[in-house]
C-alpha cells in the first residue's frame, strides 16, 4: 500500500513538472510538423512587431497558428491541466511505465481539442499509454483558446509528458 502511494506521489510530481514544461516551452514550438506560410500581418514592404506566424499543420491539413500572442491555457490555475491528467489517466492492468513522449493538438478556437497525436509517430506504432493519453486530451473540456492581436486563433500546442 506504501509503494501505491509513494508512486502516486511521483506521478502528480511528474505531471505537475510536464505542466510546467508546458507553460514555459508552449509558445516555442517544434516546427518539424509545420510549414511556415506568410501571414496578413508580414508584408514585403513593412515590417512587423507582431509574432504570430501561420503554418500548415501537416497530421490535419489545417492552417493554424504555431506562434502567437497568447498561448492556449487549460483552467484558471497553473496546474489545472496536469490535475485532470492525473485525475483521469487511466494505466488500466499495465504495471506502472516509465517513458516520455511528446503530444501535439490543435486547440480551435472554441477552446475544443481537436486532432490529438503522438509527435513524429504513426498511430500505428503508438503504445498503450500513448493510446491512454491521447484519450484523455480528446475528453478534456474546453481550454480558454489562443489569441494572435486579439483575435481568438486556432493554435498548434505541444504537450510533452514524462513519466
């Protein structure tokens, strides 16, 4: 009973950490999926102070914004995400894993999860835990979306997970 809850404890430490890597690495995407593509607010003729930058998201065939101005958010405290993982990340009979992996989605901007995958992998080659997670971000509530001068904007999240 002492190992359940001591490995527990590590699983919330360990989510909590990823959601702090979420928070600080969130608008400094891996562009490897994205293709960047000029924006209205680039112009050959005028510079721009603004870092919102549109790319095609490669996995959905969708134009999204991979850098922006405000970045998605989840709740209204800093560990609101790494709570409902935790709350609701299921390992099932698997023993307990050890492992990382990062995630990707697409948060519209009704604040929806749309096309959650594993990052530079095939679904067929996910695992069970990969499989796991990606159930848990398609079953989130809505996020508070991005915005890019103002405006609420799709966005291009990246969510890395160790475990």
């Amino acid at each position: 009973m002492m190992c359940l809850k001591n490995c527990k404890v590590k699983i919330l430490f360990v989510l909590l950490m990823n959601v702090l890597f979420l928070l600080l690495g969130i608008a400094s995407c891996n562009l490897n999926s994205a293709k960047v593509v000029p924006t209205e607010h680039e112009s050959d003729t005028m510079p721009t102070i603004s870092k919102c930058r549109i790319g095609l998201d490669s996995y959905s065939n969708k134009e999204v914004y991979i850098n922006y101005d405000t970045a998605p958010s989840f709740g209204e405290k800093g560990n609101d995400l790494g709570k409902y993982i935790y709350d609701n990340f299921d390992q099932g009979k698997n023993k307990p894993f050890q492992g990382a992996f990062s995630m990707a989605c697409i948060i519209n901007k009704e604040g929806e999860v749309c096309y959650p995958r594993v990052v530079k992998k095939k679904e067929t080659e996910y695992s069970s835990a990969e499989k796991e997670f990606i159930r848990v971000l398609s079953s989130m509530p809505k996020w508070n979306p991005g915005k890019c001068d103002g405006k609420v904007v799709d966005c291009l999240v990246y969510v890395p997970l160790i475990f």
